[in-house]
C-alpha cells in the first residue's frame, strides 16, 4: 500500500504541468470571476504572445542540448533597426525584412560558433548577448523612438484580425508552423536525434553541425519577430527593450513545458502550455492586486516548484 | 552445507504487459563461479540488476548470507558487498580514473581536500595487486573501450565486493585480455567471492565457470554443474532446438573469397599519422572480407576514415573506380557506404527515441514524401525490419533504451540494411549478441553478400572471423600484415599472425 503513492506520483507526474494550470485557473476564477471572461482570456494570450514566439524558437535550440540567452536584445535591435528602416523611407516589407534579418545573422553567427567551433552555448550567446545589446545601444542610443505616421507597422501589434488581435494570429501561425516542423518533417526528428545523441546523429550520415546552425537561426528569428511584435504593440522602439529577465522567462517556458536543458525529448506543443502557464500566473496575480514585488518572488517558487515536481519523475 | 553468499527466490518483474522475470530462484556460493546464459531478452540482465538494487523486482525476495535485504536500494547492495560491472560502461567519463575506482571515497586529507597523492597510491597499488596497468590520472573517457572496462573491474574490487556480478564484461575485449580477466576471476574465487558471469561467448563459460544457469523467456529453465553440460546442450536450452540447428549450419557454408572480382572499395596506401599507416586492401562485390586484429590495432580508426567520419592524412580510396575523398560521413553513405559502429550506446543509438525512429535514422530520405515524413512508410519500413531481424519485443514504438542489449544490437545492424548499402562495413556486430541472433545475423550478412554487397567485418572473435569470413585481413599496430583466403590459413597461424609473430 505504501508503494501505491509513489507509482501514483509516477503516474501523475507527466501531467503535472497541465494539473497545477487547472489548479490555478480554478482558484483565480474563485477569487475574481473576471478572470474566465473571454476578453481577459484573449487579453492572456495576446500578453503571451512575445515570449511565445521566443520560446516556440527557443525550444528547438533547447532540445539539442544548446541555449540561447541573447534573445533580449535582438528583439530590441531588430524593433530599432525596422523602425529605422521605415523613418528611412523604406517601404514595410523590406522594413520587416531588415528587422528579421537582424536575429538570422545573430542567430546565423551563435550558430556557426557553437556548431563549427564547438564552444559552450551558454557563454557564446552571453558573449553574444553583450555584443548585440551594444550594437542596439550605438545606432538606437538609450532613448524611445515614438512610432508615428506608420499605420500599418503599429497595426502588427495592435491591431485586430477576425475579432483577435493580430499578435495573436501571429504566434498561432508561429506555434502552428513549428509544431508542423516537428511533427512531420525529418528536421524535428533530427532536432530530437542529435539532442539524444550528436554523434550517433553524424555517424547516421546527418549534418549535425549545419543543423545546429539552422536551429540557432530560427530561435533568432524567433526573437526578430517578437520584437517588431513589441515595438509595433507598444508603438515605441527602443535599444533597452527585452531586458534582463526576458531571456529567463523564454527559457523557463520551454523548460516548464518538459524540454530538458540537458537535450532529448521535448514539444514545441508543450512549451505553449509553459508559456500559457506563466502568462495566466502573471495576469492572475496583476487581477488580484498583488504587489509587483510578492508577484517575482510567488512567480520564482512556483516555476521552482513546477520543475521539481517534473524532475520527480526519475 | 554452507549458507550461500546470496539467494533470490521467486524473483519476477513485470513491465506493462511484458514478464521480463517469472519466479526465478538463483543462488551462488562462496568461492563459486556461476554462469548465468540465455538468448537476449531472456532476463539476466533484469535479474542481476535485481541483485544491485537497481531494479525493484515486484515479487520476490533476496538474503545475502541468509539475511533478507531490502531490495531496491543500490546503496544497500554496496554496503552488503556487492559489485556489478554492467554491459556499458557506469564510469563518469570526465572524471580521472582513480577518482573514478575511489568514486565517492576519496581519501580525505587537511581542510577535507581529497588526498590526490595518497589517491593515486591507492589506485598504483590496487593495480598492482591486479596486475593491471593504467595511468590513475588519464581522464576515463579518451581511454579506449578496452581500459575502460579495467577501470569498472579495479572500481569493483576496491569496494572489496564479496559478490562480484559480470554482465558481459568481455565485450569488447580482445583473447588475451580476456584471458587476464578469467586469471583475475580465479584468484577472486580463491579468496571466497561469489561470482556471477553473464556471456553469449560460451568459451568464456566453459573455461571459467563452476556451475552454469540457464534462462529463457524470463525463467531459469536449468541448472548444473559446468561438468555437467556439453556445448550443444547448451545452446539448445537456450535457444530451442531449431535455432541451434541453424546456429550449428552457419558454421558451414561455401565461401566466397574474391566475391564476383568486381572490385567495389580499394584502399590504397592510406596512412593518418600516429595511428595507421601504408593500408592497402581490395573489398570486392559478394564477398565478406573480415578485418581481425588485436584491441588497439586501430582497425576502428580505419574503418572511421574510410567512412568520411575522420580525415586520412595521405593516401587514396576509390569506390566502384571512382576516386573518392570523403570529409563527412553523409558523403560516405551518398556513395553506398554503410557503418556499424563499435559502441552502439556511445556512436549507434539514440536511446531515448523509440525503435522506429532508430531503425529509419539513416534513411529519412527514403520515407520521406516531398518535405514530409510519410508516417505509412515509416511504419512499413519498421515492420519489415523488425521481423528481418526477428526484434524482441516487435514494439516498435518502444524507446531503444528499453531493449535487451543483443535487440539493441539487432536495431542497429537493421538500420543500415534500410539503406542497402553497397558497401557495408560493420564493426564488432555481434557484440552482446545470443548465438541464435548470431546467426540469424551471419544469414543477413551472406544473403547482403549474395546480393552483391561487398562486406567489411572487423571482429576480434576468431570464432565469427572463421565462421563469417571469405577472407581474412589482420592488422597488428596501425599496419595492415596479411590478407588470406579464409580457407587457406588455419587457427593457429591466424593467432600468431594477429599476435605479430610474422
Ligand atoms: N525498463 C524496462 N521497461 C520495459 N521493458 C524492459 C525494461 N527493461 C528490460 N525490459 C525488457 O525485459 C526483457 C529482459 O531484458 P534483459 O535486459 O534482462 O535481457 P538479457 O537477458 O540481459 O538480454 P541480452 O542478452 O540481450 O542482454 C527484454 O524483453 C527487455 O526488452
Ligand atoms: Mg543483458
């Protein structure tokens, strides 16, 4: 009898993540019925939705046993570099290109350097991290640039598509496309492979090393994305947007939704419900009143407490 | 009559649906050497890690000299006194190889520091007991397989284990070497340990056990003393009749020396500083050229090089006439090349993916439509794999990590068959593997050469170099010294060959 809890944890532990959700938005709901209107809901995902794009980019990278801690400042430099692009007179597509662009050839560079020269993933995208906020510094300088007079930008983040604002759609396009990738292309079993074993993946006639490279490129773009998302949302951009901290709530997302930072397995399907995890504390605790600084710490012991209860499983 | 050192009774355990051990009662005695034997997935592996306290049985108990222990608990197992040297290696690979023998019982010294010199004293003597040689400050991991394994036996016996459990632990060692690890048995025998051996090699049994178990399907079926038993006997128990028919039949089958003359792979003068040197051969179409030697001949690195996965630094290779140059693997294998490599835990499998995911890793193109996976071939290339190379259990959906080490083996010999290499090289492939599956892969192997595939077999079990080959190569110290007819050079001449005796 006295085995039947541990088997029962066991069992239960697989679902830990969407079990404390349920918990959680039961007891929000209780304490403020206006947490369960659908416009808050939508409010939720539409808060979410920068980091999502982060984590959805991140959890690739993850899973291969690699990280990226520069995502911070791309998105400050690619919102700078596609509002630059626009006062510059360029037209929006090639503006967005221009901001895009900025996380492929951050993400382009972490990549070849983790891959080919094979340093540490963490202090090549710190390093990167220091280099790229810099770089945002020297050409937006440290204060806000208003957006005006370009409609159609500011729309990206703020404006309403079908009854849900376009942020939204972007991040289910976003979610939708790389769950498709992992599903159904060779590239997420190859994501998996080389997560559980790079060298076997070689000797299985893979090109580890490019890969690798791609997946640091798409987490950068992923970062490129949010960040026009933000500064088209909160119609400013600026060289010290996505600061420190950002990087730590994509990270946290993935990992909640179950990839291990040591590589392997992993779901770019459960790093939604990681990132909707975070995303329904915060506004929960922001409806209750709670103070900014209770908010931190109560946010820091449930994402320990999360984990360890995932940990658990082994 | 003595108590024995330990004893199981009535050990089961259950996975799902699948009895991977029913009722099994197992003993051995002080100062006995008991081999424990069946075909793969049998359940020796799950009944020694019973014994570890690595797998919690779910019925049955186990005493150790007539004391029920609790089970389930590795580190109680320790404190009783029992070691285990598993199939792959537990060693922490950055760590050195004295902090790896003393892992967790360091000598303390001032301040609580580990005592490194008294450390590496420790270790010099221990191996000195042993008549082992290793440098106690070499890092475990870029030593070869061969040493890592002494490093497991010297960390068993500095826990001065009065139960010593071996699963497979001559894998990947060569005769002499395991020739060494039987003295080193013996004298532990002498001492009172009580041993148990797990191997497919039934030489090794035959030569160094007392008693012998036999398990099949998850039960002991038999139990006797060595003397006992003949070799047949065993095989049919452990595999059933027909299969040890067919085993006895792989023995004798017409070779092939020279193939069809087609010549699909020419080495010439290939050399890679420090490690081979001026290797020179011909690999023709329909035959199987075995390349034997000793542990440390460098006949992996060789098969690396000529598989694009290292860089040669002279020399030439061409393949179907063609000069060729490979710089990754992935071009290797556009040219038809197949690999098998040694160490299907370290460079073969993806443990955590499932058996479908192995079994089609190094042909995605094939089953893939346009960009996409094509689940339903996927599938059907599974399948038919699983049922080529008989995979027990067939679940497909089943990740590798979770397979006996002989089906693991067989995974990863099908997932290059997927490919339908022209050339198919494969290194050690029936290591860890049961003698029926043995054959059955010997079968894969011949129908793969009647088909024309040219096949490179490096092997250090002269018992599979005699059974496979058409020809033999041998290689001694990065030098390639000899390429014989299989036919035309007896056992003995081949030893002393490999041994350098030229
Ligand atoms: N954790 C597990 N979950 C599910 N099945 C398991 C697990 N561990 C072992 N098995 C199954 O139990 C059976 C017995 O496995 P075991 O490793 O004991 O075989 P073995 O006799 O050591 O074989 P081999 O000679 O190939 O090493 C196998 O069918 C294996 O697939
Ligand atoms: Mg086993």
């Amino acid at each position: 009898m006295i085995a039947s809890v541990p088997a029962l944890g066991r069992r239960l532990a697989p679902h830990a993540l969407p079990l404390a959700m349920l918990v959680i938005i039961i007891a929000f709901a209780v304490s403020e019925p206006a947490f369960l209107k659908p416009d808050n809901l939508i409010g939720i995902v539409r808060q979410v939705a920068i980091t999502g794009i982060m984590a959805v980019g991140m959890t690739f990278v993850i899973m291969t046993g690699g990280i990226d801690l520069s995502v911070g400042p791309v998105l400050a430099l690619s919102g700078v570099i596609a509002l630059f692009s626009l006062d510059a007179g360029v037209p929006l597509p090639l503006s967005i290109v221009a901001g895009l662009s900025v996380g492929l050839v951050v993400g382009l560079l972490n990549g070849f350097i983790v891959a080919r020269l094979e340093l540490p993933p963490i202090i090549v995208t710190l390093a990167m991290l220091s280099m790229v906020r810099g770089s945002a510094l020297l050409i937006g300088g440290p204060d806000l640039h208003p957006i005006r007079g370009h409609e159609a930008y500011a729309a990206i983040g703020s404006g309403d598509f079908l009854g849900l604002p376009i942020s939204v759609h972007l991040f289910a396009a976003v979610t939708v496309l790389m769950v498709l990738v992992q599903k159904l292309t060779p590239l997420g079993l190859l994501v998996a492979a080389i997560g559980e074993n790079e060298r076997a993946a070689r000797l299985s006639g893979h090109r580890t090393r490019l890969t690798k490279m791609a997946l640091y490129a798409i987490c950068g773009v992923g970062a490129a994305i949010a960040g026009i998302v933000q500064s088209s949302q909160v119609h400013t951009a600026s060289a010290v947007y996505g600061e420190f901290g950002t990087e730590l709530d994509v990270i946290a997302s993935v990992v909640l939704g179950g990839t291990s930072l040591m590589g392997g397995n992993g779901s770019i399907a459960r790093t939604i419900l990681g990132v909707m995890f975070l995303g329904i504390i915060n506004n929960g605790m922001n409806i209750l009143n709670v103070p900014i600084d209770i908010q931190l710490i109560a946010k820091g012991v449930i994402i320990a407490v999360s984990l360890a209860l995932s940990e658990w499983r082994a | 009559m003595t108590t024995p050192l330990i004893r199981g009774r009535g050990l089961g355990r259950i996975y799902g649906a699948l009895t991977a051990l029913a009722d099994a009662d197992f003993e051995v005695m002080p100062g006995e050497v008991r081999g424990l034997v069946g075909s793969n997935g049998a359940g020796k592996s799950t009944l020694v890690k019973i014994l570890t306290g690595a797998v919690e049985p779910t019925s049955g108990t186990v005493e150790i000299m007539g004391e029920p222990v609790k089970l389930g608990d590795p580190s109680e197992m320790i404190r009783r006194g029992v070691a285990c040297i598993y199939q792959h290696s537990n060693l922490a690979p950055a760590m050195s190889v004295m902090d790896n023998v003393f892992l967790g019982r360091q000598p303390v010294g001032r301040f609580g520091r580990i005592d490194k010199k008294k450390l590496e004293a420790d270790t010099r003597a221990l191996m000195a007991k042993h008549g082992m040689a290793i440098d106690p400050l070499a890092t475990v991991g870029n030593l070869p397989t061969v040493k890592q394994k002494e490093v497991e036996i010297l960390k068993a016996l500095a826990l001065e284990a009065r139960v010593l459990l071996m699963d497979e632990p001559t894998g990947w060692l060569s005769a002499a070497d395991v020739a060494r690890l039987h003295q080193t048995i013996r004298t532990l025998r002498a001492s009172g340990v009580a041993i148990v051996y797990i191997s497919h090699m039934l030489d090794e049994i035959f030569s160094v056990c007392d008693t012998v178990t036999v398990m099949r399907d998850g039960r002991v079926i038999a139990e006797c003393g060595i003397a006992e038993v003949r070799r047949a006997r065993l095989v049919e128990l452990m595999v059933g009749e027909k299969l040890a028919r067919d085993s006895a039949a792989a023995a004798s089958v017409a070779r092939r020396p020279g193939g069809t003359g087609e010549i699909r792979l020419a080495v010439r003068d290939l050399s890679k500083k420090g490690v081979f040197r001026d290797i020179s051969f011909d690999l023709h179409a329909g035959e199987i050229l075995c390349l034997t030697g000793l542990i440390g001949s460098k006949r992996t690195e060789l098969m690396r090089v000529i598989f694009g996965a290292d860089r040669a630094d002279g020399g030439s290779m061409t393949v179907a006439g063609q000069t060729v140059d490979f710089h990754s693997p992935g071009a290797a294998m556009a040219a038809g090349i197949g690999f098998v490599p040694e160490d299907r835990h370290r460079d073969g499998l993806m443990l955590g993916l499932s058996m479908t995911d192995n079994l089609i890793m190094s042909t995605i193109p094939q089953v893939c439509r346009s960009i996409f996976l094509d689940r339903s071939r996927v599938a059907a290339t599974a399948k038919r794999l699983v049922a080529d190379l008989a995979i027990q259990p067939p679940d497909v959906n089943k990740p590798a990590r979770l397979f006996s080490g002989g089906n693991q083996q067989k995974i990863l010999v099908g997932k290059w068959l997927n490919l339908g290499p022209k050339i198919l090289i494969l290194d050690e492939p029936t290591v860890g593997v049961d003698v029926g599956a043995k054959a059955e892969i010997y079968g894969i192997l011949r129908a793969q050469r009647d088909a024309g595939a040219a096949i490179l077999v490096v092997s250090s079990d002269l018992e599979e170099v005699t059974t496979v080959a058409d020809r033999i190569a041998v290689m001694v110290s990065g030098r390639m010294v000899g390429i014989h007819d299989a036919d035309a050079i007896d056992r003995s001449r081949l030893i002393e060959e490999i041994g350098g005796v030229a």
